[in-house]
C-alpha cells in the first residue's frame, strides 16, 4: 500500500545492489559444486574423487567469500538499508557478527581437508552449507524489507 503521508523512500543504487545480488548467486553456485563434489553421504569417511581439484575448489571458495564479505562490510550496503529503516539496525549489527562465525567455519573445513578428515569436512561443509544459506536469506530480505516495505505513518 502506498502511504501519501509518507516521503517516498529511495531505493539503492543499481550497481552495487545488483553486485550484492550477484554475488549471492555466484557464492551459491560454488557452494553447490561443491556439494556435489563432497558426495551425498555427509558422514562417509572415504576421500572423494579428485582430492587435489577439490582442495583447490575449496580453497578458491574460501578465497572468493573472504573477498565478498570484506566487500559487504566495506560498501556500506547494509549501513545504507539501515538509514532508509532503523529498525533493523539490531538485525543488520547481527548479520555482521555473522560473518566472523562463516570465516571460522570455513577455515575449519579447509584445515579439515587439508588433513584428510573427509567425514569432518561432509559434516561441517552441511553445516556451514546451512548456515550461509540462512545468512544470506536474512542478508537478502534485511535488504529487500528495508528499501521496499511501507512503514506507513500510522493512518
């Protein structure tokens, strides 16, 4: 519903949402790969085929989301949502934190592969598969909620 009441909220700049957008969509690509690659049995023990290419995949996935996260808590994307919507300020404050815990996970599993650990990296990459999903989730409709939803003004 469209509030006259209200002054019309801007939206944010096309370049760096669709970059935000992107990224996502590249992240989850990777994620999926490997998944695939890891096998669909998250508590088998037995190394996967291919173990050189997939530490290498790995290690470029680590590469690639140190690399989005510092762009995120760089470009201010999320400090500009929460200009436009304050009230999420709280939840954008936990999204941050969020991604200390998503680089610790990841380091783990890279140092669990690196020794061979097979079921601990099934296990652990699961998990972290879940979590970064949720995180991005959240990420994505903070976003979307703070340029598109109507605050009203209480008519």
């Amino acid at each position: 519903m469209i509030d006259s009441q209200s002054p019309p909220r801007s939206v944010p700049e096309a370049e760096p949402w669709h970059s935000f957008q992107a990224e996502h969509a590249t992240l989850s690509i990777h994620v999926e790969h490997l998944e695939a690659r890891l096998g669909p049995d998250p508590g088998a023990g037995t190394a996967p085929a291919g173990v050189d290419e997939l530490l290498s995949s790995l290690e470029a996935f680590r590469e690639q989301l140190l690399a989005h996260l510092s762009a995120e808590e760089q470009d201010g994307l999320l400090e500009r949502a929460v200009e436009e919507a304050p009230h999420f300020d709280h939840r954008a404050r936990g999204l941050r934190g969020e991604h200390d815990v998503l680089r610790e996970l990841l380091e783990t599993l890279v140092g669990e592969a690196a020794a061979g650990r097979w079921q601990r990296v099934r296990v652990g990459f699961a998990e972290f598969c879940e979590t970064l999903r949720d995180h991005e989730a959240a990420e994505n409709e903070l976003m979307q909620r703070a340029y598109l939803e109507d605050v009203g003004a209480g008519d």
